[in-house]
C-alpha cells in the first residue's frame, strides 16, 4: 500500500476550504431548456455536540470520569472462502439489455425487488466515473403507471452529472425530463401490476469537491460515492421523492438487489458496501435486500480486519490513526452481536468503516463514514465519539438497512431507534458506563420537544437533535419501563422480522407495540408526541 502524503483531519488545514464553491444546480432535459436555483443540502446531524459550543473538548469525554476501557484488539485473520457468496451468479454484459428475472437472487430476498447492474470506471486522478446502469423494476404497486421516477442525487451538483443515454426494453426513450433530482420516464404504454421493465442508462460524473458539511465527492486524498447512481424512488400511493431538507436526510429507499463492476487504477483501495471478486477484467461487488450501495476510495487506505461468525468486519483508517481505527474494530464487533442478539441476524455479509473528513457520523447499507476528529479525539475505553458514534451507524443497519422507513417524515423510527440501541449496546457491553451515557450523551443537551417531528419543521439543528434523537430515546426507555424488559426485546425482535426489507410507519410501529402486550401507553404517547397513534 502506498502512502503519499499525510492525511490532515483537521478542516482548517484544508486548503479547498477556504475556496467558496457555488453549486449550480443544473436540469437536462428532453423537452424543455434548463433553469437554475440554488441547491440545498442536508447537514450532519450533530447529536455529538452543540454547533454553538467550542469544538474542544466534547462533552462526551469529561476528564472526571472514570471509564471501564475495551479489551485489546487482536485483528483475526479472515480466509477468502468467507467472502464468496453460496450460490454461483452469471453478470450481465454491459452490452446487453434484458435482465432474466431474478438475476440478483443468490440469497433470499424478494425476487421482485428493483434489481441493479452497473458497470463504472473510476478514474481517481481526473476525479470521474463513467457508468452503464441497468435496472429491472418490477411494478408491485397494483396499479398500473404511466410514468416511472428515479433519483439523481448527483444532479444536484452544478456540473457532475451527464446524462448520456437511456434505453427502454431495448428502446431509446426520449420522453423524460430530468429536473434537479428527479428523473421522470414517461412510459409509451402503461406498465401493468405485476409486470417489469428494464431501463438502461449511461452517464458520467464529475466528481465534485466535497462540501466542508457534506459527504459525496473528493476531499484531500479520498472520494466517497454516496447516493450516485440513479435509482427508483418507491411508490407508496404515488412516487415518494421529497424536497431537500437542510436538516437530517429526505430520502426514501426501497430494498434492492445490487451488484457493482468496478474498474479503477491497481494502488487505489476500495471501502464498499459488499466483498469484491473477481469477474473477469472487472472487480464485481453484489450487495442484497438494501437501500443504498456506497463506495470510498483512497490510495492511502489502511486496513484492520476481524469477524464475528461469518460477517467479515474491516475498518479503512489512514496513517497516524491505527490505536482508534483497530478500536473501533472491536466495537462494531461487540455491536454486531449485540444487535444480532436483541434484533435479527446481520443483513448483509460485510461491515466496512471508514475514516473521513466529515463532522459526525453517517450511515449507510454495510459501511459507515465517521469523522476523522474522532479518531483524533481517541484516548482509550468507550466513553468517546468514536464509540457512540459507531455504535449508532451500525445500529442504523436495523434501523434503516434492514426495516426502513421515511427518513423526512418520520426520522424518528430509525433515528430514535438507533440512539437508543447505544444504551442496549453500553448494558450489554458496558453497563458500568450507562449513567454516564445518559448524562453526557443526551441529557446533557436537555432534550425537548415531539419526538415525531419532521426534518421539515424544526427551526434548528439542535430544535431537531433534541426532539427526535434525544427525546425519542427518552420516550424509548419509558416504553421498555412500561412493558418489561422482556416484552420490550420480544417487541424489537418482531418489528423487525415483520417489517424486514419493506416500510414501517408509526402506524406499524406502535401496532406491534400493542400486540406484544396489551398496556396502555396513551400518556406516553401525549407526552412525547404531537398526534395520537
């Protein structure tokens, strides 16, 4: 592995930062000519710190505590046979159109789930990809639809997304318009319920600079590939693609079947959502039942590696942060089998972690971004924000990966969830450390306000922070007071076998809350929610 140059954790030290980078928000278009407005972008959801406060120290390290410290970290070595999926699987050429149905069924996952085949060149040094997408959608709405709408995260970009061709069934389509994020293909004929289409798109992205507060694009010695290609948006009574929000994320996933052929320069090192293998000239990566495929790339990644039963767990690092990066390592080990143990298996075969150069934490299907500060701020044990950062991303694996829900309008069903699966976390691994997990990880910020509050209507940052993730934890403890220990993990496990791959509302939530036990929560209710459920 090469090393060129040292890798600077600290944004000030960053010259691109002090450059102010106008992103123009560009529209491609079949019909009509473009128009420009500026483009907002979603922030970090800083559940560390107060944005208002000084950056240093953080109040989760107080210098008075005395911390219960995690064992040392032995990095187990992982045989290639582990990596290999069970069953055999035949890519589609980039050439070729049609996808059989069921080509990205090796595993059990829904064989009408959207299904995904790309095949991209990253040139790192030029900082472009150039992709062939096919998709196969499957109309599982029961209705027929004329139109069909995609999200295209990278438009939203001045300038980093081209948009080169799109086919249907083998057909060139003209009729679609591509309007900041939203791409709508008018269909020539209706798709029935229960019938599928193979769109095929081509199209290149210019990388853009990472936004100091962002986390797609290239930053120092790193890009990360978040949200780049465009996928379907689900049809839940109709296309669900909300606007942009400047606080928490806005977008919807279904579960899909994905698999990524990647070629890129032979020193660059790829952190993904799934293992590699090899497909002739390509490196094939195939990732099931998930919402997002996300990649980073560096050409200075270190790497630990470890495992817990047979998901492979790797930690990319860069030099100077080895201590923290194998300690984390062990972390989302013990978090892995914790949340195996009190909500289902695992779903996927990996969990990649990455080091980057952004403000919080950020999850997404198999890899999870934390901030190279917390790597800094890493002195030993587990009262830290490389601690209860990780263990919060790789909660959201359940809550989010595995059951998902509507991140702009009901943040709180994984947010809530996620914050509060550090406390089972810290009781399970830590229970020394859960008075102080309380005090310096949420109330210290004196929580308030509904906890089933949209991204759309906090006034603030910490107005949001406050209600949904804090709060919410606040209200999740009360429920698991009021039912028991026991009915509450009896509950936890059965929403998320019930809701695995699909949607869960509070509707669905709180049904399954009833019918593991009958009590009545109507006060709890009142008390942390503006609507009765």
């Amino acid at each position: 592995m090469k090393h060129k140059k040292s890798f600077k954790h600290f944004s000030g030290w960053n010259p691109l930062k002090a450059v102010t980078f106008i992103l123009l928000l560009t529209f491609l278009s079949s019909c009509a000519s473009p128009t420009q407005t500026p483009p907002q972008f979603s922030t970090f959801m800083l559940v560390t710190q107060d944005p208002n406060a000084s950056p240093t120290p953080t109040p989760f390290q107080p210098a008075s505590q005395v911390d219960t410290p995690i064992p040392s970290f032995t990095p187990v070595p992982i045989a290639s046979s582990t990596l290999e999926p069970t069953q055999t699987f035949t890519a589609l050429p980039p050439t070729s159109i049609p996808l059989p149905v069921n080509t990205l069924s090796p595993q059990p996952t829904n064989s009408s789930h959207t299904n995904y085949i790309l095949y991209a060149t990253l040139d790192f040094n030029a900082r472009t990809l150039t992709v062939d997408e096919t998709i196969r959608y499957y109309n599982n709405t029961g209705t027929a639809l004329s139109d069909i709408v995609l999200s295209v995260q990278p438009n939203r970009y001045g300038g980093a997304f081209v948009l080169n061709s799109i086919s249907l069934d083998n057909a060139a389509l003209t009729t679609y318009t591509l309007n900041d994020q939203r791409l709508t293909l008018s269909l020539p004929q209706s798709l029935q319920p229960n019938s599928a289409v193979t769109l095929s798109l081509n199209f290149k992205i210019n990388i853009p600079a990472k936004r100091s507060d962002g986390l797609f694009g290239y930053d120092f010695n790193q890009i990360n590939l978040t949200d780049w290609y465009p996928f379907v948006v689900p049809n839940i009574n109709g296309w669900v693609l909300h606007d942009p929000s400047s606080l928490g994320e806005y977008l919807v996933y279904d579960s899909s079947d994905i698999e990524l052929n990647l070629k890129t320069d032979s020193n660059i090192i790829i952190a993904a959502s799934a293992p590699a293998e090899q497909n002739g000239e390509w490196t094939r990566y195939r990732l099931y039942g998930a919402r997002m495929f996300t990649l980073s790339a560096s050409d200075e990644f270190l790497v630990a590696e470890s495992a817990v039963g047979a998901v492979v767990i790797r930690s990319y690092y860069f030099a100077g942060y080895q201590t923290a990066a194998e300690a984390i390592l062990a972390t989302a080990a013990d978090a892995v089998s914790t949340f195996e143990s009190n909500y289902a298996p695992y779903p996927y075969q990996t969990l990649s972690i990455v080091q980057a150069d952004i403000n919080d934490g950020q999850e997404s299907d198999a890899l999870i971004f934390l901030a190279t500060d917390f790597y800094a701020q890493y002195s030993g044990g587990a009262r830290n924000n490389l601690t209860t950062i990780g263990v919060h991303e790789i909660a959201h694996q359940w809550w989010f990966g595995l059951v998902g829900s509507d991140q702009a309008l009901n943040p709180w069903l994984d947010e809530a969830l996620a914050l509060y699966s550090e406390r089972i976390f810290y009781e399970n691994n830590y229970p020394a450390n859960i008075s102080w997990w309380w005090q310096y990880r949420v109330d210290y910020f004196k929580p308030s306000g509904f906890v089933d509050m949209p991204v759309y209507s906090a006034g603030s940052h910490r107005e949001y922070v406050n209600a949904v993730y804090l709060n919410g934890a606040h209200f999740m403890d009360d429920v698991r007071e009021r039912m028991g220990y026991g009915n509450f993990a009896k509950f936890l496990k059965t929403y998320a076998e019930r809701y695995s791959r699909g949607h869960a509302t509070p509707a669905d939530f709180f049904a399954v809350l009833r019918e593991t036990i009958n009590i009545d929560i109507s006060d709890l209710v009142s008390k942390y929610f503006s609507q009765s459920y």
